[in-house]
C-alpha cells in the first residue's frame, strides 16, 4: 500500500499520485511545480477588492501520509507571481515561508516532520 500521495490542484484541474516512498514524491512534486512556474505568472483582479498576483494562488501542491485520523499534510503553494510559500497542515494550514529559489526537497520533508 502506498505511503505518500502527492495531490496537485492546479486551477480546476486535480491529479493524485501515489508513491511508497518520500523522496520519488518531493521529486514529483518539483517537477509539476517547475511546470506550472513555466506557464507563467497570473494577472491581477479585481473582485470586491484588488487582487494582485503575489496574493493568489496558483496552484497547490501537497503530499499526506497516513490515514483520515492520523494524517500528515505539507506542501507548497505556487502563488500568482510565481513565488512559492511552503505549508504544513490539512484544513488549518499553518504557512511555513516564502521558499523562493529554496530547496523544495528540505522545505517538504521539514513540514512533514512536523
């Protein structure tokens, strides 16, 4: 049974992947967000309020482990601007840091030990 999935929602697109172990999944999870970086950025707009690209987020990509009582959740998010910020936590997420250029391998397994 596979440890880790690896959930990429990229505007209304959602992927699962499954994997037995950590390492093939944070190399997955780069991969998909050097891809959705490569689109390039997303505009602002206005709704009620002005949005600007560094406050919409683009796509979300996480990777869990465990079951629905004892799961682990942690992952990036890949905001308008391109700039990534690192989360740990299912429905309340805690944000990490904004990782920049960062090595997305340490800010992963970072906020799943946690």
């Amino acid at each position: 049974m596979p440890r880790y999935t690896l959930t990429v929602r990229d505007g209304p697109r959602v992927e699962r992947e499954k994997f037995d172990e950590l390492e093939p999944a944070i190399a997955r999870l780069q991969q998909r967000a050097s891809e959705i970086r490569g689109e390039g950025r997303l505009p602002g707009v206005s709704a009620f309020r002005e949005y600007s690209p560094d406050e919409r987020v683009k796509a979300r990509l996480e990777i869990s482990t465990g079951r629905m009582l004892k799961k682990r959740e942690a992952g990036i998010d890949v905001m308008g601007d391109n700039s990534i910020v690192a989360f740990s936590g299912g429905v309340f997420r805690n944000p990490m840091e904004d990782v920049g250029e960062r090595d997305f391998e340490s800010a992963i397994a970072d906020a799943l030990r946690e």
